[in-house]
C-alpha cells in the first residue's frame, strides 16, 4: 500500500446518514490536504491543514467538517449530504504546507462516494 | 476561462509512440508545475516537477515549460501499454508572507491515454 492510506475504499450513503472518511499517512509528513474529484472536472481543493491547524478552506459547505486530530491523521465527516457531491474524495499530504517552492503532493487511493 | 486548460481525449496510440500531453494556463503567478499520472481507481501520483522554463528529462518522460507561452508538456518516448492512464498537469506559485504556497495546486482536468499494443 501506499504511504497515504484511506478508508473506506467504497461508500454508498443516503442523503439522511451521517459517515466519515478517514486517511493516514506514514511518510511524517506535516501537512495534510483533502481534495475532490468529479467526473470530467479538475481536482479541487477543499481544506488544509498544516500541523493539525486549519490553513485552508475553499469555501467548502458545512455538510463536510474535516478534523486532524495530529499530522498523521485526517478525516472527513459528512451528514446531509446532496447527490452532486458524489465523487472520488482524495487525500494528500506533503512534508509541509508551506513551502517557498511549491508542493509535492502524495496521494491516497481515495474513497469513491456515492450520495443516493 | 479556465486557469487551466487540458484537453481531456481521449488519446489513442500505438505502442511505441512518442506522446505530447500539453496544458495552457492563463496565470502568469504560476511557477512550479507538475505532471501526476492516475491510474484507474488509484490516487495521482507525481511524475515530473519543475519550475523553471526549459526541458527536464527523466528516463523516458520530458517536461517541458515555456513561461512566455504559458504552455507546459509532457513527452512520452517509447510508449508501453503500462503508460495507459488520465494524467494531470498541475501548477502553483507563491502566495502568502514569505513566498510560501499552501499545497494550493491548480489542476487541468486530465488527458485520458491508452497505449495499445
């Protein structure tokens, strides 16, 4: 497996439930990033965070609430969410956020999610 | 206008052949660009990085950056059918105090490749 771990692989939930989507990562890095991505759109970027401190919302909806309770650990709580937020949702972290030349994102496998 | 703009192909080739993937970007901030390979059902993992213009070689993959053009590529030499994959240009460029980004990247929405043999 890969050093940017995440589960579940597959998530099927309705619009009523409440799940979360969790990732790890072994490579001691510092900085840890939540990205989404739909069918025919670029990836986007929804949160980072920088040694567990929020750095970064894109104006993201508040039916995704991320925690990173330490450099290692990122999830992604989600309740009441919409169908059009079906997606691949992707984690990523580098050695830091920042950075004077720019970032070298690792990514996991991401969690496929489906809102019915 | 996208920031980014890639065209998604599908590109068709034989195995073989040499592939240019390319990005245009309307952004003149941009400084670092990258290219990420994504296989089916996998995450994107990076292939090339570099940031400044000019061509960066490595093995049978080149970048290529031209800035005055705001147009990147990538070149596939020898193409295998384990090249078969959507890959992503990416780019991002200093923001914040001290010249800092913050994992900011700004993706093309990928160009879909298969090698057949």
């Amino acid at each position: 497996e890969t050093g940017v771990t995440q589960t579940p692989r597959h998530l099927v939930m309705g619009m009523t439930n409440k799940k979360s989507l969790k990732c790890e990562q072994h490579l001691g890095h510092n900085a840890m990033y939540w990205y989404k991505q739909s069918a025919k759109k670029p990836l986007e970027l929804m949160f980072v965070y920088n040694f567990k401190e929020q750095t970064e919302n894109n104006s993201v909806p508040s039916r995704f609430s991320p925690e990173c309770p330490n450099s290692s650990h990122l999830f992604l709580h989600l309740h009441t969410l919409q169908p059009e937020d079906s997606a691949l949702y992707l984690c990523a972290s580098s050695r830091r956020a920042r950075q004077a030349r720019g970032e070298k994102l690792f990514f996991g496998s991401g969690t496929q999610l489906s809102v019915l | 206008q996208k920031e980014v703009e890639q065209d998604p192909g599908p590109l068709s080739v034989p195995e073989g052949a040499i592939v240019s993937l390319n990005c245009t970007y309307s952004n003149s901030a941009f400084q670092y660009f990258m290219w990420y390979r994504q296989y089916s059902r996998k995450g994107p993992e990076l292939l090339m990085y570099t940031y400044s213009s000019g061509n960066k070689e490595d093995g049978r993959f080149t970048a290529q950056v031209d800035k005055s053009s705001k147009y990147i590529s990538l070149f596939i030499r020898d193409s295998q059918p384990s090249d078969s994959a959507t890959y992503l240009c990416a780019m991002n460029f200093r923001s914040g105090a001290g010249g800092t980004s913050y994992g900011k990247l700004t993706f093309g929405q990928g160009t879909i490749l298969t090698v057949h043999p």
